[in-house]
C-alpha cells in the first residue's frame, strides 16, 4: 500500500517536531521552508568569540512530556544545564537592582514587595475564585484579585515583559497560564493547589530543567533534522496551495534561484507564522475568510541588543539569570539577560555577554529608532543599573518586527478558525506556535 504523502510548511521547531511525529505514524513526510537552514526563530549565531541567540534562550524542561520528547529522539544527551547560580532572578525596583525571593525567608527579608504588598500576597489560600467568565481573564486581573496590586506591578507586569514582550493585561490566563488557571479551578487556590503538588502532578518531573546546547538552541532543530527520514526542502518559499478535484493537495513553492517547485500531498500541515499565511495563494479551499482570522495574532516588536564587555568593566557580580524591568520604573528597557553567566561558552575568557530585550508591547516604538541609538540606549540603561565602566568592546542588533505571537482575547476566534478550516478542508491543519502556544514544549508536539 502507498504511504500518505504530508506535506509540512516551514522547518521551525513546531515544523520539525511534527515531522518526525508523522514519520512516526507511517507516512512520507516533506518540509518545504523558505530560509537556507533549520529552526526558524531558534536561530544561533557566533561572532568575535561571543555565542547569541536570537530566539529562545533556554528551553525549560518540566513535564515527562517534554523530557521523553527528548529522549525518544536522543536530544537530552547533548543538552547543557543553565548555571546553578541562575535560579537567583532580579528585578529594577527605585533604580537598584534586587533580587527577587528564592524561598519563605529571603520571602520575608525582601524588599521586592512592601510589608503591606507581603500581607496581602499571604491572603491568597482566603481568596475565593472567580465565577464568572473566569475562561477570559487576563492575566493582570487574576494576579490582581489573587494577589494583590503590587505582585501585579513588581511580579507579573516585568515577568510577562521578560517572557512574551507583552503585559499582563493582554494575555489570556487560560491559553497563557493553563495550569495556573486549572489550579483556581480545581482546588480553589494558588497556594492550597500547589501544598497539593498542582494540576496532573504526576505529569511534572521532579526537578525541572533550564537547558540550552553547545553550540546554542538552534542544535535542538537541528539535530532533530537529522533523524528526519527525508531531509527538508531549503530554500523554497511557498506562494500556491491548491485542493485539485481528486483530493491531492497541490504545494507551489519558489526556490531561492527563482524556480517553481510543485508537488502533490494528501494533507498539508502549516506551521508558518500568521502573519505570512495571506501572502500564500489559496485555491479552492473551503471557508477560506477565516484565514483572516488567523492572521489577527499580534506579536509584538522587539529588539535584542548583545553587548560585550570585559568582565572587570562591570561592578555587579552577574551572579544570576538576570533583571526584568516593572513598567513602574519607567525605564527604557524590559530587561538584560546575563547571557555568559547563564552557559560557559557564551563570551570569550574574561569577558561577559549581556543580552537586552526593547521595545515589546510596553515601548514598540522604540524598535523603530536607528540601531545604533537601540543599543546606545541599552547600554545606558545597563551602565547605570549594572556599574559599568567604558564602552562596549562588542556589540551586535537582532531586530524582530514581530515577535513572539500572544495569547491574547483573540486567541479563542483563532483556535476555532484553525479547527474549522481543517474540518471543511479534508487533509489541511493550521498548526505553529500562533495556535499551539509559543513556549518551546508546546512546539514539540508528539
Ligand atoms: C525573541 C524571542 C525569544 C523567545 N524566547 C523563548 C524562550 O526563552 N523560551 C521559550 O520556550 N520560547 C521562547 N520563544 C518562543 C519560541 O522560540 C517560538 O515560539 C518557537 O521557536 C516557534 O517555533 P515555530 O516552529 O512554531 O515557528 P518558527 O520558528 O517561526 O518557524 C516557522 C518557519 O516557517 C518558515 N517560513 C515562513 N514563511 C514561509 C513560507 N512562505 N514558505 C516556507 N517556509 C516559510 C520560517 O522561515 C520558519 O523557519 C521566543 C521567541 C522569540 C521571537
């Protein structure tokens, strides 16, 4: 009997992962992906002996799930672990840098929040939960109700900025947070849910992970590539799909040198960002208005300004993961990641790399400015908080017109379109991280 033939657009982590779990069930599996290499936003890049990332910095391994991912495809074996020091996290509170509460008595001693924001923190197990329309809370009302306006501003607002250059009062608990979300649900509290081991508690390791690769996170697609039975298509940007009478999908692509590419699938497996799916020509298919749904996701702009410096040029210890920004403090930056503490082969010897993230949802138009003044305006920021001594003796810009897609208030529409686009159209799915989530375990689909 003939295998299925699949046909998956775009060769990012989601793309990759869902090759491998196709191949997995029997079929022929090809990838079609614009760029010349594997990983989409997980990208590496090596310059003067310093080691960025442009995407994802580390991948948090906390579920069975995401570690017998791993496993199944040999990945976990060439994985490195963060720097035990980076469980230390800081925020920018009255224009110092404090360190937020590791455990109940530096929780005591802080002064993340004050005497009154602690009080209020500690009435959460009392609170009871929400009602009405809880499944469309955002985030910022839930921190808010639960635990108090100043875990909002000094907590949630610069751990939102840090992870999705966004604000909590955009996200969507429930597609954001799910589990935290579930937890109020099932035992009525944070705090009782968690004395409780949380949702699915036999799904969580018991040490979670914070890993990254030798040569940085672009190795996980990359080596997951290799396992793939039929290498990806680089170089090919698709511009035509089209459902013919007898049921096969046509795939049109263009290679770099200007050629057309075509093939014949039973089922087409998108993993493109939204916002390039209107730019395809879709012939034939079914309730194809909803792709305008689709493409409603909003990713916010962000620049990432890699700055290198002698070690002694800095007067903080970098003894952590690094420092989020609360938007109260007014500053120009969402925060600096302390890249060469966080992996030994980040920076040359005696040097440190300092990742900082600008603009996002809270200053996008900070990315429009000229490069050179993103990263002079980091590297004041960073002086001032950081003690530092000079210029930079490295410097390098990755600019993100759209970056990571949120899960915001349109994220329900968004879901039920995807859904009733693959039930009017037999053999399409609309998948990628604007509809499974953009944290990397939800890109590694099995
Ligand atoms: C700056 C930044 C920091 C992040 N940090 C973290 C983090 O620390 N931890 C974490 O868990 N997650 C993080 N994320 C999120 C995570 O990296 C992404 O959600 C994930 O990598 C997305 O993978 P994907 O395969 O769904 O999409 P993509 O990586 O976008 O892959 C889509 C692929 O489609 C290709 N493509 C586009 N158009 C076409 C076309 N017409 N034809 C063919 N191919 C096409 C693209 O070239 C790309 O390779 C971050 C994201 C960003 C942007």
């Amino acid at each position: 009997m003939n295998k299925k033939r699949v046909c998956i657009l775009g060769a990012g982590l989601s793309g990759i992962s869902l090759a491998l779990s196709q191949e997995n069930k029997g079929k022929q599996v090809l990838i079609f992906e614009k760029d010349l290499r594997v990983g989409g936003v997980l990208e590496s890049v090596k310059s003067n002996g310093y080691l960025m990332d442009y995407g994802a910095n580390t991948l948090s391994v906390r579920t069975k799930k995401t570690e017998d991912f791993l496993k199944q495809h040999k990945i976990l074996e060439y994985a490195v672990d963060a720097n035990q020091k980076c469980s230390k996290r800081f925020i920018v509170k009255k224009n110092q840098i404090i360190s937020l509460p590791q455990g109940p008595l530096s929780f005591l001693s802080s002064s993340f929040l004050s005497p009154l924001g602690k009080l209020r923190l500690c009435l959460e197990p009392f609170i009871s939960r929400k009602q009405d329309n809880a499944s469309e809370e955002t985030m910022a009302s839930f921190v808010e109700r639960r635990l108090g306006k100043q875990a909002l501003d000094y907590g949630a607002n610069p751990f939102i900025g840090g992870v999705y250059a966004s604000r909590p009062e955009s996200l969507i608990l429930k597609h954001a947070f799910p589990r935290l979300y579930e937890t109020e649900r099932k035992f009525g509290s944070i705090f009782w849910g968690m004395m409780r081991g949380g949702v699915q508690p036999s799904e969580k390791l018991p040490k979670s992970r914070l890993i990254s690769f030798q040569e940085g996170m672009q190795e996980l697609p990359k080596r997951l590539a290799e396992k793939l039975q039929t290498p990806p298509v680089l170089g090919c940007e698709i511009k035509k799909i089209e459902i013919k009478n007898n049921g096969k999908w046509s795939v049109q692509g263009e290679t770099q040198d200007g050629k057309i590419k075509e093939e014949l699938f039973d089922e087409v497996i998108s993993t493109l960002p939204s916002h390039v799916l209107l730019n395809i020509e879709w012939v034939g298919i079914k309730a194809a208005h909803l792709l305008k749904t689709l493409t409603q996701t909003f990713h916010p702009p962000l620049a990432l300004c890699f700055q290198g410096f002698n070690r002694q040029q800095i007067q903080h210890p970098l003894d952590g993961f690094g420092f989020l920004v609360p938007e109260k403090e007014k500053r120009k930056i969402l925060g600096t990641l302390f890249s060469s503490t966080l992996f030994q082969n980040r920076a040359p010897e005696n040097c440190a790399l300092l990742t900082t993230f600008v603009g996002g949802e809270r200053n996008p138009e900070l990315c429009t400015l000229p490069e050179s003044e993103i990263m002079e305006l980091a590297y004041k920021e960073n002086q001032k908080l950081l003690g530092i001594d000079g210029k930079p003796t490295f410097e390098h810009i990755k600019l993100w017109p759209k970056s990571i897609p949120i899960p915001d208030s349109t994220m329900d529409a968004r879901i039920k379109a995807a859904s009733a686009l693959s039930l009017e159209n037999k053999g399409l799915q609309i998948l990628g991280s604007h509809i499974n989530g953009a944290p990397l375990p939800n890109c590694m689909v099995t």
